[in-house]
C-alpha cells in the first residue's frame, strides 16, 4: 500500500527504449537477479512465479534467513494491495449479473442515512471507486491506530461513515486519480453489505471458489498460519501481520505464488473458465492515471510501454511484505512475485514481462552506525527539494526518519557524521553545512541522480 515519491520509484516507468517483448528469462537468470538482492539484505526472501500463454508455470524462490524453512510456491504471504483487484472482480461479477452498475452512486449500497461526500451535483459512483478517482483522500482523517505495528485493526464501520459525513471534496469526482485506500476499501465494503455476508465471504464465494484459490484468505487456518513467511521491515526486523478490518478490500488478503498464478492467468486469458470474461471487464482503459504511460481499468494499471507493449499490474505491501503481479498483453506472460520484507519488488516483476526493462543495481551493503542524540538533533528539519514537495527529517531518540511529501515515514540509517542511507529504497542522505557548521541543506542520492535540498529557516 505503500508508495513513494514518483521521482523515485516510478523512474523506472518513464520512456526508455525497450526491445520487443520476448519470453520471460530462464529459471537461473530470474536466480541470478534474487539471490545478490536477497544475499545484499534488500528482502528476506522472495518467491517468483511466471506462467506463459499455454498456461506452463514455473517458480523460483530463495532464500529466506537461517532457521526459517524455505520458501516455495506454497508459502504465505500478505499481498496487500493487489486484494483492490479482487475487490474489482467482485464488481465485475456483480455487474455481468445484473446486481449493480458501474455509475451506481456508492450511497446506494450503504446504510440507510450514511452520507456520502458530493461535488458540483454529482455523486460518487461505484466506477469512481474502481479507477481510484473518487475525489476520496488516500486514508481517512480519523484513522489513528492504537497500534501503528497493525494500524487497520481498530478502524470501524462507524468510524468510517463518521468521515464519509464530515469530508468535504477538494476536487470534482471523477476528474484525477488519487490512489486511495479508503476509496477501494469502501467499495468492497458496500459491495459485502449488497450481498449480505462478509467481504471474506463474498471474495471466496464469487472469485476464490471459482478459480479454486484455496490457499488465498483473510483469515488463515493453522495449517496456512505455519506455512505465513515471517514479515521483515527495510531494516530486516521482524514484522507484525496485519490484520485489516472494514476496509478489507483495499488489502486484506494473503495468498501463494501457487494460488496467484492461478489469478494472473485466468486475468490473461479472457476465454478461461470459469472467470476470464469476468476478469475481463477489469482491464481496459477506464480513467487517466497517474502518468501519461498509465492508464486505470477496474483496480488494474495499465502501463504502455515504448515498445507499444501494455503491461496490466498491481503491485501491494504491508507492514512486512511487498507484491507484484502482472501480465503482458502481448505474449500473455503472466508474472507474481511475493517478498517477506517491506521493500520493493515492483522492478523485478515488469523486468520478468518486460526483459529490456531497467533493473536498478543490486545495493552495496551498508553498515549503520550509532551517533549520539544530539548529533542527530542537528538533522532534524524541514528541507525543500521543490516548491510543492519535501523531505522532513525527524527524530525518535536515536532514530531518524524521513518523511517526503503525501508520503510515509520512514527510517535513516548513519553510515558516519552527516551520511545516511535508506533500507526500503536505494537512496543515500547526505547532510550539507554552511560555513558556521550548521547543517544547510541535504543532497538525496538515488539512481544516479543527486537532488538537492535547503532547509527552511
């Protein structure tokens, strides 16, 4: 669910040329780019399945750390975010059944009395929801966890009609995409309550069953639990699971590399049984995104390449694990990838359906080191790398995070005096001085690019 400054991670989604896409690398290529990532410390372990046109699989997983079984095409994972497309099917299916429609107001299919938010005469639609420009902001302004190792556990039904009420939209509905956890997670709610059961139950009933996804739930059973890899945060500490209440849509569910390619090939291929037309609805273009490149369907991105290649993706994460699945329009390649740590793995995954694709290199090891609180005191501060977006620096005894713009907070690891690094990104700090010694200013390193920054006074 996580996501970072576009100048960072997106990077990898501006116009390069690429070759034709070709088949997906062999078994011992996809080996060669996981192993120095996982040996460097970027994830704890991952597993990669592809699965090409005729429907022929394979799998490669590694790592994880010593006294951990190993990783297969079994293990469990959260897969966060990539749950909104499942949501997606589940409108899908209701739409093809004649249930709902696609510009039915969200209202409609909530409480009697809820109030939902308007703009300029008009309502928010199930389709608003669907394609991310519901006008809705990313979280809700009333969401303030008990506990911030598992901050969708406490957040009610209640909690969330009390906002629907009080919002006010800051734009016209429809007119940009905003990524919102809150839209996507209202809208599995109020499809769940249509059908009168749980959104668990309504995702397994219309979607899971039918593809036979036995292994892909919300709540796990204790055969499944054993085989949940342990989550690990950027720095390679131990991960809480999350468990996501009321907006369980917007990514609750876990799942296996074994049962998501089963998903991404019934998405691939439109004739499948028993779902593909269903699936089908869920892809094209629908609304603008966030980039001329891409393009939203019903959940899915899809991303135009140069090569005139359209990649249809999701990628998702939580407190302790990332995902990536996706296929490509033109081969039919279908590709997951499921990681046990909080850092991306988006590249690797349009790499494997893409192979011209950039690959960011694989990290140097860095080692942190402990500063005393008052050298990290004379960090803190805001720093402008533009007129519209910042990098804040702040401290928690002797740890420094930093916090971009619209963005989550995360820690900065000191190499030595004024050199810090990121472990959820590949990115460096490095803390400028005026001529009194003060720290002026910062320089963020990532991807060959060094950007600049003056603190406020």
């Amino acid at each position: 669910m996580i996501r970072l400054p576009r100048r960072i991670v997106l990077l990898a989604l501006l116009p390069v040329a690429l070759p034709l896409a070709a088949q997906a690398p062999s078994d011992s290529a996809i080996l060669a780019i996981l192993q120095p990532r996982v040996d460097a410390g970027v994830w704890a372990g991952v597993v990669v399945g592809v699965v090409d046109k005729g429907g022929v699989r394979r799998t490669v997983a590694y790592g994880p750390k010593a006294g951990v079984a190993p990783l297969d095409e079994r293990t469990v994972f959260e897969i966060g975010s990539i749950t909104k497309t499942f949501t997606a099917a589940i409108l899908a299916d209701m739409v093809r059944r004649g249930e709902v429609a696609l510009d039915d107001p969200v209202a409609k299919y909530l409480p009697p009395g809820t109030v939902v938010p308007s703009r300029d005469g008009k309502q928010i639609t199930l389709l608003d929801l669907a394609t991310q420009t519901s006008g809705l902001p990313r979280m809700p302004a009333n969401f303030a966890p008990r506990n911030p190792n598992d901050p969708y556990a406490d957040y009610t039904p209640a909690q969330l009609y009390d906002f629907l009420r009080s919002y006010q939209l800051t734009r016209g509905i429809g007119e940009r995409y905003e990524y919102s956890n809150l839209g996507t997670g209202l809208l599995g709610h109020a499809l769940a309550l249509y059908v009168g059961k749980s959104y668990e139950a309504t995702v397994t009933e219309r979607v899971l069953k039918p593809l036979r996804m036995d292994d892909t739930r919300i709540t796990l059973t204790d055969a499944q639990r054993r085989r949940l890899a342990p989550g690990h945060s950027p720095d390679g500490a131990l991960a809480a699971s999350w468990e996501i209440r009321t907006l369980e849509g917007a990514g609750a569910l876990r799942s296996t590399v074994k049962d998501m390619l089963t998903y991404i090939r019934a998405n691939a291929d439109s004739t499948s049984a028993p779902l593909g037309a269903t699936m089908a609805l869920t892809h094209g273009a629908r609304r603008p995104g966030g980039s001329p490149a891409v393009a939203l369907g019903l959940a899915w991105h899809r991303l135009r390449l140069p090569s005139g290649n359209v990649i249809v993706f999701h990628n998702g994460g939580t407190g302790g694990y990332r995902s990536f699945t996706g296929y490509s329009e033109r081969t039919g390649e279908g590709v997951v990838v499921l990681a046990n740590s909080a850092t991306s793995v988006d590249e690797v995954g349009f790499r494997l359906l893409e192979p011209g694709f950039p690959l960011p290199p694989v990290p140097k090891q860095r080692t942190a080191v402990a500063l005393p609180e008052a050298t990290l005191e004379r960090y803190v501060g805001t720093f402008d790398l533009a007129p519209t977006f910042a990098i804040v620096i702040t401290r928690d005894a002797t740890q420094l995070y930093l916090q971009a713009t619209g963005q989550p907070k995360f820690p900065l690891f000191a190499e030595k005096d004024d050199e810090f690094f990121l472990k959820v990104v590949d990115a460096q700090i490095s803390f400028t001085r005026d001529s009194t010694g003060a720290v002026a200013g910062l320089i963020l390193r990532q991807n060959g690019a060094n950007q600049p920054a003056r603190k406020r006074p």
